[in-house]
C-alpha cells in the first residue's frame, strides 16, 4: 500500500453521512436511543446492506458557532477513526449535549464508544 492509498482508507465522504431532514427523522421515529452525559446516540439498523451512515446534531443552545463546529468536527472525527469497527447497514446519529462543549476530545470518544457498544453496533 503507498502513502497515497493509506490516507483515502480512513476517509469519511459526505456520501456516508445522514443529510436530509427526512433521514435524521426516521431514525428518530424507529430506531433506539442511548443516553449519555455528553451525547445521546440513535440507531437504525436498515435493510441496506450498504456501509453505515452517520449524522450530527450540535444544537445553537450548546453556544456560539466555534464552539458547535468544534464538537461537531470531533465527532466526525471520533465516528470516522473507528468506522471499521461499525456494523453495515446501521444508521446513527449523535446529538452533542451541552456538556460536550467543554469535554476533551478523550472523553467524547470514552463516551461515545460505551453508547455504541451498549447499542450493539460495534462488530470488530
């Protein structure tokens, strides 16, 4: 493998992402819910055997827009280092509380791991 192939094995494309409102509703309406002190995490399993998608949701009442972009980049983040590891066919969505906006980067994924195992969705 070359440099060049290693970086694009860990990508995270918009094309995996949840998008449309209507998307980010279904997982609402059906799939189940795990709390947690910074994050609350929805999951859909699908019929799509396709890879799974991801969404985030950092509300204005976590604060100003650095402060949303920020949690919101590092979920991305957290959700595109252990992709391999997420079932096929699953839809999450992470929904930042307003504790995540002073939360280190160590404590979003601690937190972010324990829902998706309590979830089931982790498979390697």
């Amino acid at each position: 493998m070359t440099a060049g192939n290693a970086g694009k094995r860990f990508t995270f494309p918009k094309t995996r992402r949840l998008t449309r409102p209507s998307e980010f509703e279904r997982v609402k309406q059906t799939g189940r819910v795990e709390r947690g002190r910074l994050m609350v995490l929805s999951v859909l399993e699908t019929n799509d055997a396709n890879r799974f998608r991801a969404g985030f949701i950092t509300s204005r009442a976590l604060g100003p827009t650095v402060k949303r972009n920020r949690v919101r980049r590092r979920l991305r983040e957290i959700v595109r280092k252990h992709q391999a590891a997420i079932a096929d066919g699953t839809w999450i969505v992470t929904i930042a509380r307003h504790w995540a906006v002073n939360a280190t980067y160590r404590e979003l994924e601690g937190e972010w791991l324990r829902l998706a195992e309590r979830a089931s969705i982790l498979g390697a």
